[in-house]
C-alpha cells in the first residue's frame, strides 16, 4: 500500500468495526446521498432516539461521519460522510485483492508445471 495514503491500522480496524452493524451499514447508505439530520436518520431506520445517538456516535468515533449545526437552529445535528476511512479502506480491500490474486496465480502455475 502507498506509505503516502495509508490509514494506521487503528483507524482500518474502528471502520471495519463500525461498519460490522447493520444499521451503521444502512446510514452510511442513507449518507451517501447527502447530509441528514439525525431525525430524518431515526425515523428512516425506525430507530429511537438513543438507539440513533449511540449509532452515530460509532460512526463519528470511526472518523466516518462528521457532526455539524445549521445556524438556524444548534439543536439540529446534521451528518454527513466523510470521505478519507472508505478511501483508506478501499485501498486496503485493493491491496487483499492482488495479493489473492497474485497467490493464486502462483498457485496455478505449480500445479501446471507438476502436471
């Protein structure tokens, strides 16, 4: 993996661990189509309250969601995605990809050098 973009491992393994539930799966889904209130997020998940609150604070403790206020009212929280832990992700489930894939083709050119 590039020195230069790799996340320390700390920061992968508290992505993949807030990414483990369900439903922290399906807000970053919801996230990805822009900011919502944390309201809007409860009410589409059928979520209470709480329930929402502790998920979200997984996913800002994981770095994969930022919090923010609209001016108009500092009771509202806002969330939206933030990019760096899927980019940093992605690139590691890249890096799995071509060792597997390297493996594998060293695997296939024994068994047909034996054959």
């Amino acid at each position: 993996m590039n020195a230069a973009v790799q996340a320390p491992p700390e920061a992968l393994d508290r992505t993949l661990a807030a990414l483990a539930d369900p439903h922290r799966r399906r807000v970053v889904d919801l996230l990805s189509r822009g900011p919502r209130a944390a309201g809007d997020l409860a009410r589409e998940l059928d979520l209470t309250p709480p329930a929402m609150s502790r998920h979200l604070r997984t996913l800002r403790q994981s770095g994969l969601v930022e919090e923010s206020h609209p001016t108009f009212d500092a009771r509202v929280r806002i969330y939206a995605l933030r990019p760096e832990p899927m980019v940093h992700l992605l690139r590691w489930l890249e890096d799995a990809e071509r060792l597997w894939s390297e493996q594998l083709i060293a695997f296939k050119a024994h068994l047909e050098k034996d054959a």
